[in-house]
C-alpha cells in the first residue's frame, strides 16, 4: 500500500510540474503539497488499515473542499 502513495506522489508531481509550465501557479503549490504529503506517507511504513483510514480521509475533506468552492466561491460564467 505504501507504494501507492508513492505512485499518488509521481503523479501528482507530473500534474504539479504541468499545471506550474502552465503558469497556473496556486494550483501548482497545490499539486507540490499533495505529492509533499504522498512522498512523506509512502515512506512511514504504516499499516494496510491505516493507510486506507488516512486516503478515506483524504477523500473526504477533498470533497468537503470541492463542494464548498463550487458551491459558494465558484462564480458561474454562461457563455464566457
């Protein structure tokens, strides 16, 4: 399981290097935190148990997260 988080690191680093090129640079400071965050995780030699418990919690605050913007910070554009 911890070379999982490994695998979530590389990618989340090539979406990090991408988004930076792209000169969306918040999104990429994002990017370099999650692939900051999955390196140090896939190194600790946790167990299966935990590290299922910490990507569920994962999972949940990203979708606490995303639903909060899109719903109250997220300014619709029709046709911009």
């Amino acid at each position: 399981m911890s070379r999982m988080y490994r695998v979530m690191a590389f990618w989340t680093g090539v979406f990090a290097v991408l988004f930076f090129v792209g000169e969306m640079y918040e999104v990429s400071l994002l990017f370099f935190a999650n692939t900051a965050a999955f390196v140090g995780l896939g190194f600790m030699g946790l167990s299966e148990r935990t590290y299922l418990y910490i990507f569920g919690a994962y999972l949940t605050l990203f979708m606490v997260g995303f639903s909060y913007y899109t719903i109250f910070l997220m300014e619709p554009a029709l046709g911009h």
